[in-house]
C-alpha cells in the first residue's frame, strides 16, 4: 500500500492510534516500500529509531546513520556503506543503488538501513534510498529502508510527487497512521499577496486589457482631430431662371458642341430678345439691363477615409538544526530483552571503568548508551585521550567477519535513565550520535563473540 494514495490523515476523528512500529514492519514484510517515519518532535521519532533497532534480530546487517547538516551526500553515501560492508571497495560519486545493490548481491544477507533526521536529506539522497527499496524488491534482495525526521521531509516529497509515486510509505510517529502527500502538514502556508499562477494569469489579462482601452482610445481621438483639420465647405448661392438672361450654361455648351439644344433648356429661357422688350428698354433707357453671370461652383471637398485600428490581444498563457555527527563505525544491533526489569542498584557489579565483559554478563538488566564502535586501536586510544574525564565500559563483538571494540556507559535502571544520562554527555560525544541499547542485547552478543573465538 502507497501512502500516495492513500486518504488517511493526521489527527483524523475517528481514528484510532496504532503501534507505529507494527505498522513499519507490516509494510516492509509485505509491500517492502522504503518508510519515512514523521514529527515535529525529535524525541518521538528518535524514540522509534531506538525500538527498530533494538528489535532486529542478530542475521540483520544494519546501517544507523544521523544526518547532519553540514554533511554532503559523498559523506553520507561513504558511511552508509562503510557500516554495511566494512572495507569493501566503493564509488562514493556513485549512486547508493548501484553501491549497495552490487554487494548485497555477493553476499545475499538481509539488510536494514535506519536514517534519523531525514529532514537533513537532499531531494538526491531521498530519491536513491527510494529507489534502493524498490530495486531490492525486484531483484528478490532483502533490503529494508527506514527513514526518521521532520514533517521538512514529507513537503521535499510531495513537492516532488512524481518522483516517489508507488516508492514511498509515509508515517505519523505519534499516532502511526499513513499519511497522504495531500495532508495539511504537508502544506505551506501562502500568504494573500503570494503571486500564484492563477493571480498571475487574472493579473496579466487585467493590465492588457487596461493598455487595449488606452490604446483605442488613443486611436479615436487621433482621428476626431483629423477630422477637425478638413477644411470647412463653403456656401454656394445657386441661381434660378428667374435671375438668368442669357442662355442656360447647358444649352450653350451643347451649341457649342453642334448639338441641338435640349427642350428644357429652351423652354426654360429664350435664347433671344423678343421685340416687346427691345420696345420696354426704349422707353426706359436709364433702366440696367442686368446680364446674369455664370457661377462656378467650386469643388467640394470630399473626406478622407478612416479605419478604426483594432488591436488584437493573445491572452498569455529552519528553527536552527542541531548539528550531529553520527558514529561512522556503529555496531548493528541485536534484538533487545522483551519486558526487561530494572535493575536494582545491589545487582549491579562495582567495576571500573574500562574494558570488560564480565560488566555485563554479571547484571543481567538495565540499559546503557552505546557511545561508539572502533575497528582499529590507534582510533580508540585517540578517543580515548580527547575524553580523558569519560566514564566508559567496553566488550568485543563480531561484526562482518571482524573484531570490534564497542564502548557503553554504565549501566541504567531504565530507558529514561539512559535518555537523561545521554543528554549530560559531552557535545563532542553527543555529535557522535550515540543510542540507547539494552544489557540483553549486548550480553547476546558478547556471547556470539565469545562462542566465534
């Protein structure tokens, strides 16, 4: 089952709250998708890291790696695989699929790789460890992959949901249910003034039609004032018959081109003084013959044309980070005692500090922190010189065919105990990364170790 399918939600009603570690081991038995276990609370997930781990059993070949800022991916790949496949050769430019896939392959053992602060991962890291799962699954390799951290995490891959479609499982480390990529953690808060794509585009076609209104309006005045330069038509008097004496400027024309003149013409005025008026100006001499003149009428002005201009608009289309280093050589780990009893202070042995398995052997309950693992004594005496004032306990174990010094502190009634001692630890211890294991765990494999020599 994907959790990018799935609907479930955090703080749901209705739903109830399961163990989030059964559902970590249900979906990699069954579905075999790497995990990413959520919260906003360092603790919470840590504390399920703690259980995974103590939970695998002794066959697991395992990888705890905490993640810190300020390490790049060439460091993380390098001890990822340092801790599974202890002086093997290996690209830390190449990809962890290719790495880890090639020599699992050689020895077919079962496999679980743990990431804390998966929050720290880049977006590269994120999709190998995805892919690392999903190739182990059709190579028939068994490959687990879990990953822990910041609600950071699950926002990378949703906003790359293309690249974790069917990959990835994600889950609420308080309440363990499977949470969608569509969840309201997962999403980022967009203030009002945020340009969108849908703001942008309703923004884009605002200015443009506001610039197509200014641009006709333009136009239209630009033509009005053209229009106001024409020059004004003058007025033309026409005379009528009544004004003319002469003959008609049509009929005289057609005379004058041998033609006949035209009936209306010649009915409209005479062509010649009759005797009765050659008589009447006789008579009156003083009286002015007015002669009509022949008006010209100018040509009129005609207008210009104009076309409307159209214009034609295409619509456009971190709370600051503790920084942790984490322990490049860590023991796998056994599955812890179920049920454990603290340990009263009279069982406990009074021994000093330093390497001795009978430490543990003897008290048979409790809890210690793991501080580190060395494979080489000049390493540990280093350690051991730049943490002069450390009350420490050690026991050799086998890991991958060879010798390893683990060193713990004390040990503690109980889990809390532990978890408040590790927090007085000193801060170039702390960024080691060390982790909470209990007194069965290790007495199984002080045990395996002794049986081995």
């Amino acid at each position: 089952m994907s959790a990018l399918a799935h609907q479930t939600t955090e703080n749901q009603p209705g739903v109830t709250s399961i163990s989030v570690n059964a559902r970590v081991d249900y979906i990699l038995r069954f579905s075999k998708q790497a995990v990413l276990v959520v919260d906003e609370d360092s603790n919470t997930y840590s504390r399920v890291g703690s259980l995974l781990l103590g939970a695998l059993p002794d066959d697991h070949n395992a990888a705890f790696v905490s993640i810190a800022a300020k390490l790049n991916d060439i460091q993380i790949r390098s001890r990822i695989v340092e801790q599974l496949f202890g002086g093997a050769l290996f690209d830390p430019e190449q990809a962890l699929t290719g790495s880890i896939i090639k020599l699992a392959s050689e020895k077919r053992e079962t496999i679980s790789i743990i990431i804390e602060h998966a929050h720290l991962l880049s977006l590269q890291l994120l999709h190998e460890l995805c892919q690392l799962a999903e190739i182990a699954k059709k190579t028939k390799l068994d490959i687990n992959v879990v990953m822990l951290g910041q609600h950071q995490a699950g926002k990378l891959v949703a906003a790359n949901k293309m690249l974790f479609t069917n990959k990835l499982s994600i889950l609420s480390a308080a309440t363990g249910q499977l949470l969608s990529l569509d969840a309201g953690v997962f999403k980022e808060a967009q203030s009002f003034f945020a340009l969108t794509f849908g703001k942008k585009a309703a923004l884009g076609f605002t200015v443009l039609l506001i610039i197509s209104a200014l641009v006709i309006t333009w136009l239209y005045q630009r033509d009005s004032l053209s229009f106001s330069d024409l020059p004004q038509q003058q007025s033309i008097t026409i005379p009528d018959g009544a004004d003319v004496f002469v003959q008609d400027l049509s009929a005289a024309k057609e005379a004058s081109a041998g033609k006949e003149p035209s009936a209306t013409a010649e009915s409209a005025t005479p062509a010649y003084a009759t005797n009765a008026d050659i008589y009447q100006a006789l008579l009156a001499p003083e009286a002015a013959i007015q002669i009509g003149k022949e008006d010209k009428i100018p040509e009129q002005a005609r207008p210009s044309d104009v076309f409307n201009a159209v214009i034609l608009a295409d619509k456009p289309v971190k709370a600051e980070q503790t920084e942790v280093k984490v322990n490049s050589e860590v023991a796998a780990p056994v599955k812890a005692a179920d049920n454990a009893v603290p340990v009263s202070q009279s069982d406990k042995v009074s021994v000093t500090s330093g390497v001795n398995p009978d430490y543990f052997l003897q008290t048979k309950q409790g809890f210690v922190i793991q501080l580190a693992g060395f494979s080489y004594p000049s390493v540990f005496k280093e350690f051991i010189a730049d943490h002069e004032q450390l009350e420490y306990f050690g026991y050799y174990r086998q890991l991958n065919g060879q010798k390893l010094l683990v060193i713990t502190s004390r040990v503690y009634d109980s889990r809390d105990e532990a978890l408040q001692a590790r927090e007085s630890l000193p801060e170039s211890v702390k960024q080691r990364g060390p982790w909470i294991k209990s007194v069965a765990a290790v007495n199984n494999e002080i045990n395996a170790f002794q049986s081995s020599q």
